[in-house]
C-alpha cells in the first residue's frame, strides 16, 4: 500500500513517509490508496482481544513497511495502564438503552487526542529509522486546545525530536492553557497567538510547506513534521477507536455481530468523524454519521447545502475544541468523494483560499448526505444538556460531548431512527469546570480555576482526574504571544535558528 496527494495523485510515498512528512509538498493530505477490507469474521476475531491487540490489527493494514513487531510495540508502549487511567483503553458508558458514550478521555491529558498522540511518537521513531536521514524531527503543531497538550506530552523526551506548539490565546479554556504552558520537557515550546486556530492552523500549514523555510530547516539538519490529524499518524489509531468500540457492543451482547450502528461525533477540524467514515469504508456495520457543531456551524451547513463559506463570524464558545472554521479534513473526505478526482480538489480548495467558499456538485452533495446527517447547538443548549443529563444519569460529561449528545438527541426526534449509537465522548468535564459547573449551578463566578475544580466535586462526587488536579502549582514556562504573520519568525526564534 503507498499513499498519494489529495491534490497530486502522481505523488506515492510509503507509510513511514507520510508519518514524517505529515503534508504533501503541494499542500494535500497523504490518504492511502486503497482501504483493507474489515470482513464480519474478522471483526468477530477481535472480540476477545484487548484494545492494544485490536489496534495492532487494524493498524498493521495501513503499515506495510513497518513489521508487526514494530506494529506491535509501538501499540503494547502506548496502550497500558501506565499510560491510561482504564485498562479498556476507550471504555463505553450505556446512558441508555441503545446510546453508549465512548469515553475517549482516559489518557494523560484527559482528551480524546491522547489515543492517537500516545502512540503517534512510537510510529514517527519507526518512520524515521526509513526516511529522516538522521535529521533532527520538529513537529510543528497548530491547537485549537487539547491537540496541543496532548502532543506536548507524548513528544516529551522523545529523542531528536523537538515540538512547537501555537495556540489561540484567547480561544482555549484556562485548563488547556494551563497545562500547555506548565509543560515539562527540554524539548518543548509553547507559544499563543493574537488570533483564532484557523489563523494558527494556516501559519502552521504555510510554513510547513514554504520552501525557503524548508531549505532553511535542512540547512540546520532538521525535517518538519506534524502531530495534527493533516497527519495521517494521526488519523490512523482514531480509526482503531471505532472498530473497538462496535467490538465491545457486540461482546456484551448490546448488539449482535452485524447489526448496524450510528456514530455522532462533536466535529471541528473534521478529523475525528473522518475516522469513523474511514471505519465505515473498511466495512464497520455503521448506518449513519452524525455531525455535531457548536455556534461555529461551517460544517453543518455545508452538509445540508453542499456550500462550504467561511466567510462568516467567528464565535468563541464554552467547547472551544471546535471553534473552527477550516475544517483541513474534510479535504480527504472530497477526495474520497470526488473518485480521487485532484482536478476537482484543486479547484475546491482554490475557491477556498480565493474566495473563502465552495460549492460540491449535486452528486457529491448527495453522496454526503446519504452518509451524513449534521446539525448544531448554541451554548444554551449545551448547557441544559450538562445539567440534563446529570440529573436523569448522575453522570457528567463536557461541552463537546454535550453538543454531540443534544445533536443526536435532536436527530433522533426528527428521525425516529433507533438504531443503537455511538457518541464520541471527547474531554473530561473538567477540563471544562468553568462552562460545567455554572451549567449545573447557574454560577462560576468569584473562584479560580482549581476552586471550580473543588466545586464541582463536591456537587457531583464525579472523580478529578489526577494529571488536572497535578497542574495545580505548577509555574508558567511559556507566556510568548505573536501575530499570526510572526509565526515563521516565532519558529525561528524558538529553535534558535539565525
């Protein structure tokens, strides 16, 4: 299996180059260039094994210049209770009958980013013993909140590699921001930037593939690189997540092996419902993909129109995760879409970057919605689903989540569809404990970060996740702030390049 260019299909490169190349040259996603198929046989081979097993499984189809030792190592080094708080990895909690939530927050910075950001540094060392020539890897990396965290943490101490992470300084929540900048490591690097993570994602995505920075990088022994699902190291072990948790419901019995299921995703940047789609294709028994926004609702209306306009206001909101308004994957779902017509991405994408918007043609409209359904909730809404669903489950879930909860709920009503779900449960709700504790309360005010911690635990007895409760105290190592058109300058400064 080699894998081409969104936007160049003559360009083939090997897994291990994806991984460490993270974007094309021209500005295109690596997508493989076939999919392996996931049979109901092979899907019931699965059943019994652990989530590390599983991952390798899947894993290992889209790897084919690694060996399944390496496979198998990167996968046992990531995946174990030294790293995540449940030894099941991505556990499901049944909020009622036939709607599981999928905790994806059990990892060491209590996001669903972890379960791909904790292997993404043992499959890049693999990649790199093929193709870095010795060159020092520098993951440059654009967040939008937990992404930034999550990858600073799983680059920590890796060897010749060092991270720069850029974030919106105002568009995170003081959570995020603080274990950002309380980061330990000698090769780390924070920096916030007067601006929103659109602005940081495309100052991250230009100088990734600037040619003078490239040469100037080169000319130091140094490579570039991404921990942003642009990479496909990335979006690969998010695949796995899905698949594992079809699996778990067919072996407790909730559903019998082949029966469908619907999987609602709280989607930003796009990546994360793109896993599930690539789960889909493979041949996961998946009917249909729900597509939840937040105030910030891009992608809902270019489900439901087939118009694709960023040309519109930019709100900050209590999941602050997806305030976006370029979704970078869903370049790969058009391509996908499209027949792997780079003619018509081409086109699609230069629309974007002239005009700020973009129309599909009705059959690739079409085609979307027969897969996916979209729809979105305000920050009142989010609200009353926190508080909602704690007081009929005693459980407490975040932001996303909630937006992901009422948005399948609202499409539930509409459709009548009760076809058993999946919903992607992103954060730990204190993460959040600000937006939480003031949608169960009514107030936040008058208390710091830790106090409202402190609040909601009293209130809810919901467990405080030791790597939140450890930031507490912690000095701020990285207060930079730039412009967005100082990032390149920024990235020289904090490799101290001349």
């Amino acid at each position: 299996m080699m894998y081409n260019s969104t936007r160049d299909n003559s360009v083939r490169v090997t897994s291990s180059q994806a991984i460490i190349q993270g974007i094309s040259k021209d500005g295109g996603l690596f997508v493989p260039q076939k999919f392996p198929a996931l049979g109901i046989e092979e899907i019931l081979a699965l059943l019994p094994l652990s989530y590390a097993e599983r991952a390798v499984f899947v894993m290992a189809k889209y790897l084919p210049d690694f060996t399944y030792e390496e496979v198998l190592e990167c996968s046992r080094l990531a995946y174990n209770t030294g790293r995540f708080r449940s030894a099941d990895i991505a556990p499901l909690y049944r909020m009622d009958s036939g709607i599981n939530l999928l905790e994806l927050w059990h990892g060491p910075t209590c996001a669903f980013k972890d379960v791909a950001l904790q292997i993404l540094p043992h499959l890049m060392r693999v990649s790199a013993k093929r193709t870095a020539e010795g060159r020092e890897i520098i993951i440059l990396v654009a967040t939008s909140g937990d992404t930034g965290k999550a990858a600073l943490e799983g680059f920590r101490g890796a060897d010749n590699t060092r991270i720069l992470v850029f974030y919106p300084e105002d568009g995170v929540s003081p959570m995020q921001k603080l274990q950002m900048v309380t980061q330990e490591g000698e090769n780390v690097a924070v920096c916030g930037i007067s601006g929103n993570f659109d602005d940081a994602q495309t100052g991250v995505k230009s100088i990734f593939t600037d040619p003078k920075v490239i040469e100037r990088l080169k000319s130091n022994n140094m490579i570039f690189s991404s921990a942003n699902s642009i990479n496909w190291g990335r979006l690969l072990p998010q695949i796995v997540y899905y698949i594992s948790a079809y699996c778990d419901l067919a072996a407790s019995g909730a559903i019998k092996l082949g029966d469908r299921v619907n999987i609602a995703v709280p989607t930003g940047n796009f990546g994360n419902i793109l896993a599930a789609y690539y789960a889909r294709k493979m041949g996961l028994p998946v009917s249909r993909l729900i597509c939840a926004s937040n105030k910030n609702k891009v992608l809902t209306d270019f489900i439901n129109t087939g118009v694709y306009d960023k040309n519109r206001e930019f709100y900050l909101t209590t999941s602050p995760s997806m305030d976006i308004l370029i979704s970078s994957n869903l370049e790969r779902l058009l391509y996908d879409l499209s027949g792997c017509d780079v003619g018509e991405i081409n086109r699609l994408m230069g629309d974007l970057k002239a005009r700020g918007e973009y129309r599909v043609s009705a059959s690739m409209a079409e085609k979307i919605k027969s897969v996916f359904h979209a729809g979105w909730c305000d920050d009142l809404q989010t609200a009353k689903t926190i508080k909602d669903i704690y007081d009929s489950y005693d459980y407490l879930i975040d932001t996303h989540t909630a937006v992901a909860v009422q948005v399948y709920f609202d499409y539930k009503r509409q459709t009548g569809d009760a076809t058993p779900a999946i919903i992607a449960s992103t954060a730990n709700p204190y993460k959040f404990s600000a937006s939480v504790l003031k949608a169960l309360t009514g107030d936040a005010g008058g208390l710091d970060e830790f106090e409202k911690m402190d609040k909601l635990y009293r209130i809810t007895g919901f467990e405080i996740p030791e790597p939140l409760l450890s930031v507490r105290g912690k000095s701020k190592r990285f207060e930079y702030v730039c412009k967005p058109s100082d990032m390149e300058q920024a990235v020289y400064n904090l490799l101290h390049i001349e």
